[in-house]
C-alpha cells in the first residue's frame, strides 16, 4: 500500500543548480524554522502584558470599591500595591505614582487637623482620577466621590467602635475607672 502511495506522488523537477542554497531557499528554510518560536516569543510578551493589564485593574476596581470605606485592610493592602502594579514603565504610571506618594504623605500628617479627612478625600479622588484615565476611564473627579455607597449604619458601627475602642484604652492606661455597683439579689425563684 505504502510503495502504491508513493508511486502515485507527482516527481518535482529540481533545477540544474539544486546542489546550492538560492537565498529565497535559506528565508524559507529560516521562516519554517523560526516562524514558531518567534510566535512562542511574541504571545508570552501579549500574555505579559495581558497579565500586567489585569492586575492594574484589578487594583483599582479594589481601590474604587472601597473607596467609601478608607479603613478597611483590603482597601489599605491596595494602597500599599500601588508601587508594585505601577511601576514607572511610563508618563501615566509615573503620574500615579506621584499622587500615590502625596497621599501616603498626607496620611503621615496629625491626623487631628480640621480639614485632614476633607484632603485625604481630595487627594484619594485625585490618585484614582488619575488610575482611572491611565486605564481608559472617564470618571468625573465629583462621580469618584459622590457615587460610592456607604450605609449609615455601617458609619454609625465605626464610630460606636472607635468611641469603645479609646474608652477601653483609657481603661486600661489608668485614664479613666470602671463604675461597680452591687445590687441586691431579689429575684423570685424559679422552678
């Protein structure tokens, strides 16, 4: 069967100078050879990219679904990967990164001052602007901050933890006492 396939194949007539290479032989010999591993090269640098791209937003997806709640450890963990994901490669990450250092700066400050939420505010809005654009966004800066949702309750839970929280440490730095009262036992019994 074998020997029938192969006498059925049309014979090629070589030229007379088939014992040398023409230089159109040796491109295709190359592009056979090289074509693959040139492919091979060309799509780990698109998945690369790929990857870098996705990691950009994933973190600020993280950044602008939190940015209600500033105080959260995945919110603060995204802060703190900024320099990683956006690492000066160009002018849009360069950019961010200098708005990511002004408000680590400001975090920094006396946190007591009267307008120092207001500018962490401002300065949080501007750094994600700025993320946004580089990634193709179009937020309006006033969208970024007027179009996160925060429940009151959730506020309310902070603020009634943080007031437990510096009570306790009054407590416990000899700032402030405990009352104890002791009161007469004068249930009726039950059975």
């Amino acid at each position: 069967m074998l020997t029938l396939i192969i006498q059925n194949v049309p014979q090629i007539q070589l030229p007379a100078n088939s014992g040398r290479l023409q230089p159109r032989d040796v491109i295709e010999i190359a592009a056979i050879f090289l074509g693959p591993i040139v492919a091979l090269l060309l799509q780990g640098q698109l998945d690369k990219w790929r990857q870098i791209r996705k990691e950009k937003m994933s973190l600020y997806a993280t950044l602008m679904r939190l940015r209600a709640v500033r105080l959260t450890p995945e919110y603060v963990n995204a802060l703190n990967m900024i320099d990683v994901v956006f690492k000066k490669r160009n002018e849009s990450e360069r950019k961010i990164r200098a708005k990511w250092l002004i408000l680590m700066d400001h975090f920094y400050k006396d946190t007591s001052a009267t307008d120092w939420d207001e500018r962490a505010t401002d300065l949080t809005i501007d750094l994600l602007d700025t993320m946004g654009k580089s990634l193709g966004y179009e937020f309006e800066p006033s969208h970024i901050k007027r179009n996160a949702y925060s429940p009151r309750l959730q506020a309310i839970q902070f603020r009634e933890q943080e007031e437990l929280r510096k009570r306790l440490l009054e407590v416990f730095s000899g700032n402030r006492s405990i009352r104890v009262a002791i009161f007469k036992e004068d249930f009726p019994e039950t059975k």
